[in-house]
C-alpha cells in the first residue's frame, strides 16, 4: 500500500464502522485500518434470537475481514483500542500505536446498570455473544433443575423469569420466553409443566414501548399478556442479588433475570478535552467531528450530536447512515468540498412480540399482526450480512415455525463460550 495516501483509522467494524470502511473501500487516494476487539460483526438485533436458542451464533455474526476483502485499501485488525491522542493524531491499542489523518471513532455502547454494577453478576444483559449465549444457559438450566427438584417452592422460583426493562429488546426477551415455554418446552419434561412458567416484564416508565404509538404499545401488552407475561409500569427497581429481584415494596423469587433497561456509549479514553452527555456518549457537532477536531468523527451508538435537537435513537439505520455520513465527509474534504449537517431519514420502527406478531411504524403507517411480523421477518432476514447467513436464518425459522421446536437448545458451559469478549458477566 502506499503511504503516501490519506490513512483513515475506523475503530470498531459494527453498523457504523462497517457501512464506513463500506463506503471508503477501493477509493483512490485513501488506505483504511479498521480496528475492532472482536473478529466479526454482529448483528445485534437477532441477538435476543441466540439467548432464547432459537438460533446459532454463527447464524448472526461474519468475519469483519471476509466482509471487506474485496476492498484491496482496507486492511482489518484485531485489536482493542484504549486511548485516542487528538494532540499527535493517533490512538494506542494493545498490539500497538497507529497514526491517522482521518479517525472515525465507532466502538458502540455498553450495558448501563445506573450505578449498580454489581447487578451485572446476577441480570446479564445482551449486547455480546457470550451475554446471548449466558442467558440461553441460565434459562435452559432453570428448567432443567425444576425437572429435577419435587420442592414446589423451588420450582416455583426457578419457573419464575423477570426482564428488566420495557424497549424493544425487552419485549422480544419477554414474548420470546412465554412462547418458548409455552409451546417449545411444555411437552418435553415430565416432572413440571414448564407452560406455568411466569414471565414478569418490569418497566420504570409508564408504558412499554415508549418510542411506539399508545395504541401500538397497548397492543403489544396484550399479545405479551397472551404469553403468559406480566408486565409491571411504573416500576423501578431497587435490588437484584442472586434470589430475585426487589420492585419498591414487591419482591420477586427467581433465579433467571435478564437486564434490558439502558445503555451507555462506549468508554474510551480521550487525550484533550470531549464532552459527553449523560448517557456518556460523546457529543458532536452537527458534521459528526468532535469540537475542534474536523479530522475525528465520532459515530453510531458511541456518539450524540450537540445541536440542541432530539436525541437520535441508538438504532442501526442510525449508525450506518453516520458511518456513510462520515465516509462521505472525508471524501468531500479531500475533493475540496465544503461540508453539510448530518441529517437522519427516518424510515420508520418495528418490534416482535413472539413468533407470529409484530408492530410496525412508518411515519403515519402503523400497522400490528401477522402481516406486521412478516414485515419484521423479512427485513431483518434483507440487513442479516452474508448469503449463508440468510438462509440458515430463514431455514432455522421457518423450521420452529412450523414445528414450535427450537434447534439451538444447548447448554453450552461458560468454559467452552465463543471467546474474545472481553465484558461478559461474571459466572454466578
Ligand atoms: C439486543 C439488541 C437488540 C437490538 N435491536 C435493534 C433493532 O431491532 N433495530 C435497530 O435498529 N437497532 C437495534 N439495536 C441497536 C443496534 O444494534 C445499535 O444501535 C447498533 O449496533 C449501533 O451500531 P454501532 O456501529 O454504533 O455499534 P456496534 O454495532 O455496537 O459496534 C461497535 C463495534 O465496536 C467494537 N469495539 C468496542 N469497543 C472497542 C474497542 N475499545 N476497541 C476496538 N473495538 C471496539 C465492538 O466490538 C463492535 O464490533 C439492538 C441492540 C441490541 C443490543
């Protein structure tokens, strides 16, 4: 490669980062490292898919490195990058120092636990394969110490699921465990009837679903209730340790909980000043480059644009559209165009409740059902990243459907997890 060509440095090869090293790769005149901890993309929105075993891991991740090898300018690395240096314009990772003309900054966001670190041990949330394939192991093990127990009042507590949290991923966490025991489960043990398991979906605010219309939410508490979920608004969470969970004056046995309630961007040192809000992400100004600093962008979930507007929701469509935005900004300085404000087309938001429902949203088309969950299916199959992922994910689908089976009901030891990731929850 020559050196002598423009360097732009992508950390993290997510939503955002990938759809820029997309839009960078094979131009003229620029080379790219990209750097990220983990050697493959994630689709996160099927994660919730993997914990409820309803399919593989691999089913939803690809090699970063296979995903850009048509681009001959870009060159991928493992590697987890711990400090940005806006003074000498380089960044500092564990297999070394790089240097840029170009950074653009795209590590994500992280589990919030609102001051309560400590819950972490005992409410995994979902954000990495190894949370996913943690909550698939605390669940499926839920069941199988119930089978084997004759003391009710264990039985009760370990057929007892609580999630944390009332967003989207939540919702799909909570449906997804009152189908699975429900249809998936219920005729596969002999000593409990695994269709009584009780779901309990806790929420701070006063509906689920908060960024969906109120009718859309109502619709989704009652497809959740027909699942055997209770929900609970207006509830704050005040302890989690490893016997249940403590909502104001209630307290819930259970031995499986699951935090889907906040996240926060991603830490990462910066040398000079960065603001951020409360959340942590760093905020931009309205081309996405920190203040006083054109050549570094900081995109996707790790960011927040500083321009007195709404605060952008951290979804995908938001970060690729950032990573294209600043991919493009780039391109522009080098062509000697002046610069625009980034500007988010909104096309719109959806939400699975269990195998057969969903609601969908697109500016003033709202509509709920079946033919809402087809809409669901098919999009998510569209954005899934590679062939052979597609059509394991329709197969395996399509297959659960049919049968109410689910085909990735293994207990996989934490010994044996898909490695790499380094903020896992503890073992409890
Ligand atoms: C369970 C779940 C369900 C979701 N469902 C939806 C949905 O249905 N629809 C939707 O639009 N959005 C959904 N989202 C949100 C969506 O996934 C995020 O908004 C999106 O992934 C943000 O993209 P990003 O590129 O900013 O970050 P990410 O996709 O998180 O990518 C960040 C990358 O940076 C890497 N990285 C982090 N730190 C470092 C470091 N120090 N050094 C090197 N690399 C690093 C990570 O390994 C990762 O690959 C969901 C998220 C979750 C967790």
């Amino acid at each position: 490669m020559d050196l002598k060509m423009k360097h732009v440095v992508i950390v993290g090869g997510g939503f955002a980062g990938l759809t820029a090293a997309k839009t960078l790769g094979s131009k003229k005149d620029i080379r790219v490292t990209l750097i990220d901890k983990q050697n493959f993309h994630l689709f996160q929105p099927l994660l919730y898919q993997v914990a409820m075993a309803g399919l593989s891991p691999a089913d939803i991740a690809a090699p970063i490195r296979s995903l850009l090898s048509k681009h001959e300018n870009v060159r991928v690395l493992r590697g987890v990058v711990t400090r940005v240096n806006t003074s000498d314009n380089s960044i500092d990772t564990d297999i070394g120092s790089f240097s840029f003309d170009y950074l653009i900054m795209a590590a994500g966001a992280k589990p919030s636990y609102f001051n309560h670190p400590e819950w972490e041990e005992y409410a995994p949330s979902i954000k990495t394969i190894s949370q996913a394939t943690e909550i698939r192991r605390r669940l499926l093990n839920a069941f199988e110490k119930a089978e084997r127990t004759d003391d009710t009042k264990e039985q009760k507590k370990l057929l007892t699921f609580v999630v944390i949290g009332g967003g989207p991923t939540g919702v799909e966490l909570a449906g997804a465990i009152g189908e699975m025991s429900r249809y998936t489960l219920a005729r596969d043990f002999r000593n409990i009837d695994a269709s009584v398991a009780r779901i309990f979906l806790i929420e701070g605010g006063a509906q689920i679903l908060p960024m969906f219309s109120l009718q859309h939410a109502k619709r989704a508490a009652r497809d959740l209730e027909k699942l055997g979920v209770q929900i609970w608004t207006n509830s704050l969470v005040s302890d989690i340790d490893e016997d249940g969970v403590t909502v104001g004056s209630e307290r819930i046995s259970s031995s499986t909980v699951v935090w889907a309630a906040g996240v926060q961007g991603e830490t990462m040192q910066f040398g000079g000043d960065v603001g951020r809000d409360r959340g942590n992400r760093i905020m931009v100004e309205s081309d996405l480059s920190i203040p006083g600093f054109q050549n570094v962008f900081v995109v996707g979930d790790q960011s927040n644009i500083d321009d007195g507007s709404k605060d952008l929701p951290g979804t995908a469509p938001v970060a690729m559209q950032q990573g294209r935005f600043a991919a493009n900004t780039i391109l522009n300085d080098l062509a000697q165009k002046t610069r625009s404000p980034f500007k988010f087309t909104d096309r719109g938001q959806m939400a699975t409740i269990g195998r057969s429902s969903a609601i969908v949203e697109v500016g003033k088309l709202k509509f709920a059902g079946l033919f809402a969950w087809i809409t669901w299916l098919v999009v998510h199959i569209y954005f899934l990243v590679g062939f052979k992922n597609r059509l394991f994910v329709v197969f395996s689908w399509g297959w659960s459907f049919l049968t109410f089976r689910k085909g990735a009901r293994l207990i996989v030891d934490r010994d044996w997890q898909i490695g790499g990731e380094t903020d896992s929850p503890s073992q409890s």
